[in-house]
C-alpha cells in the first residue's frame, strides 16, 4: 500500500475517533495521534515507517537533510522541490 494512502488513513482515523476516545480514554490529540499511527504501521518496514512518522510527526522530507551535519544549506523552492 502506498505510504500516502496510509497517511490519509491515519488522518481520518484519528479525526473520526479522537473525541470519542479522548473522553474514553482521557487522551490527548497527539497521544490519540501516536497510539493510531502504531496501529496503522505495525506491518511496515522501518524505512517507510520512518517516513511515515516524519511526515506526521516532524519536518516530512526536510527532516533528512536537517539531520545531516555534512549540509550546511537547506534551499526550498516549493512544496515539490527541495
């Protein structure tokens, strides 16, 4: 399954339920965020959950280049083309 695709789920899963198991479970929005995404990517490798997470989590794809200390410049021309 495309990571987009699964992103999308996990959006609208933790839209969808939030209220509800926030008030069952006394959650917050990123805990409630955290426990779906676990369940959502529990049969994907380390790579693309790694992505995932980043994406959700993070800076997506700039967190790679962020973490590298060898770049010393990050230029974003547009939201296609770092």
């Amino acid at each position: 399954m495309k990571l987009e695709v699964i992103l999308s789920q996990i959006i609208k899963k933790v839209s969808e339920s939030f209220e509800r198991v926030s008030l069952e479970e006394d959650l917050s929005y990123h805990q409630h965020l955290e426990k779906v995404f676990l369940l959502e990517t529990r049969d994907l490798d380390e790579k693309n959950k790694q992505r995932l997470f980043d994406e959700i989590f993070r800076l997506g794809p700039l967190e790679t280049l962020l973490n590298d200390p060898t770049l010393t410049e990050v230029i974003v021309n547009g939201p296609h083309q770092i």
